[in-house]
C-alpha cells in the first residue's frame, strides 16, 4: 500500500508540473515571476501522513513577499481535519514560514526550491467530553513551479517533505531536541499579485 500511495504523490507532482508548464504557452505576463513585490491568495493543500493509506485535501492560504527576483519569503496556514469513527476528531493547523529560492528569476515559468519551519497546532476531540491541544515545531523542504498568468495572478505547485519534533523532546533544548519525518504536503495556490 505504501508504493501505491508513493506511486500516486509521484505521479500527482508530475501532473502539476505538466499542466504548470503547459500554462506556460497561455502566460501573457509582461514580467516573470518575482517582478512583484507582494501576493496572497488560496490554496489547497494535500496531506499525507507518513504510515497513512491515503492522504486528504484540506484548505488553506498563502502571502509571499519577494525580497528579490531570486529570493522569496513565505508564509501560510492550513485546515486539515481528520475524522476517527464518529467521535474522534483531529484538527492540525500548520503554520509555516518557508524561504523560496527562484531558479528560473523573471521567468513567466520558474522553478524553485523552498525550506523553513512551522508551527503545528494540533487539537483532539474525543468521547465523553476529551479535549487536548498540543503543539509542535517542525521544518520542511521541497521544490515547486510557479507560473504567472498575467500582471494580477499566478499559480503554484509545490511539493514538501515535513519533520516534526518527537513528542519525547518537545520540552528539550533547541540542540538537544529530536525529529521524526511524519509525511508531505502537495499544495495548488493561485496568488493576487501586487
């Protein structure tokens, strides 16, 4: 099962980079990417935990401030909710800050690399009244493409690896604590440029 879901995260990154190029014939930008200084916009972001079957779809959103046409800053909160039978319900709210670095600067096509950290907010709700909030850093690293469309919009794809703290060190030192790769993340967004 697990090749099987890797096959399909393989296979769903390479459609996004095949309809993100193919965009690129579409693109009537006057500018590439990274000639704006600003974009936020909604995405959607697909989560697959580490030793799980499948993954989900969840919302989210996403502000990029471009310090350069090379460099770029991230910043982004996702929804995802898992339901265990009818009582238990799971909400993780990553917050992530990523820095992007453009391949391709002032491409209407470019690739890029990003990594950062995150925050993972996570909430528990179960039977008979139980409630648990806890949270955890995290940090990531993964590839996208983003491909603008006109002066206003672009879109992107990317693909991350996620590291969370182990719950063992969560109350260590900043050097003493321990990570544990705990899945990925796909994520579609369509950004307003400004």
């Amino acid at each position: 099962m697990k090749n099987i879901e890797h096959n399909m995260r393989v296979k769903a990154f390479i459609a996004i980079v095949v309809v993100l190029t193919g965009l690129r014939t579409a693109a009537f930008a006057e500018d590439g990417v990274g000639g704006n200084v600003f974009s936020i916009g909604p995405r959607a972001t697909y989560v697959t935990p580490k030793d799980a079957d499948t993954g989900q779809w969840a919302p989210g959103v996403q502000a990029r401030l471009h310090l350069s046409e090379v460099l770029g800053a991230e910043a982004s909160i996702d929804f995802t909710k898992y339901d265990f039978g009818p009582y238990t319900t799971v909400r993780v709210r990553p917050v992530q800050a990523s820095l992007l670095a453009y391949l391709i600067p002032g491409g209407a096509v470019s690739p890029f690399l990003l990594g950062g950290a995150g925050w993972y907010y996570t909430q528990v709700d179960g039977p008979f009244g139980f409630s648990r909030d806890s949270s955890r850093f995290g940090l990531h690293a993964g590839a996208g493409l983003e491909v603008k469309l006109n002066k206003s919009l672009s879109l992107d794809g990317t693909y991350r690896y996620v590291w969370l703290e182990s719950l063992e060190s969560r109350d260590a030192n900043a050097l003493d604590k321990t990570y544990k790769d705990t899945g990925s993340m796909i994520t579609l967004g369509l950004n307003l440029l400004f």
